[in-house]
C-alpha cells in the first residue's frame, strides 16, 4: 500500500484473507481507505477498509509503480510500524 499523505510504501497483511483475495473483484491499483496496525511485527488493517469507485489512468499507475520501485530498491518499504 502506498500512503496517499505522504507516499510512503507499506508491506500490508491480511490476517484471514490477503488484500488481494478482498477485491479479486476490482482492478488494481485501487484506492481505498483504511486504518494500518501493527500486529506482532507485521502491518495489518482493522478489517474495515472502503473502497472508492476510481478509475486509475495509466499516468497514475505508473507513478504509484515508480513509487514502489524506488522503495524496494532503497529497502524503504515499511513492514512494521
């Protein structure tokens, strides 16, 4: 998940089903509102997530793909808070 506030990247787990099993439906990148917990010592949500009917134009996609990139190569994806 990439934070829209400040865009930073976190490694985010669902405890029953991933993220992805949740919107299997919906194409990604898809922007959605949430809360981030810490859990053990993984990122996890509250289970309350709200997604928004959005269609992400490839400019975007590109950046937000950019943006992960860049965080993995300078190890700076957020894996716990």
């Amino acid at each position: 998940m990439i934070s829209a506030d400040n865009e930073k990247v976190y490694q985010v787990s669902g405890i029953v089903s991933s993220i992805e099993e949740m919107f299997y439906y919906a194409p990604l990148p898809l922007l959605i509102e949430t809360t981030l917990m810490p859990f053990r010592d993984i990122i996890i949500t509250d289970g309350l997530i709200i997604s928004y009917n959005i269609i992400i134009g490839g400019k975007m996609k590109r950046a937000f793909k950019d943006t992960y990139i860049t965080a993995k190569k300078n190890d700076m994806i957020q894996k716990s808070l």
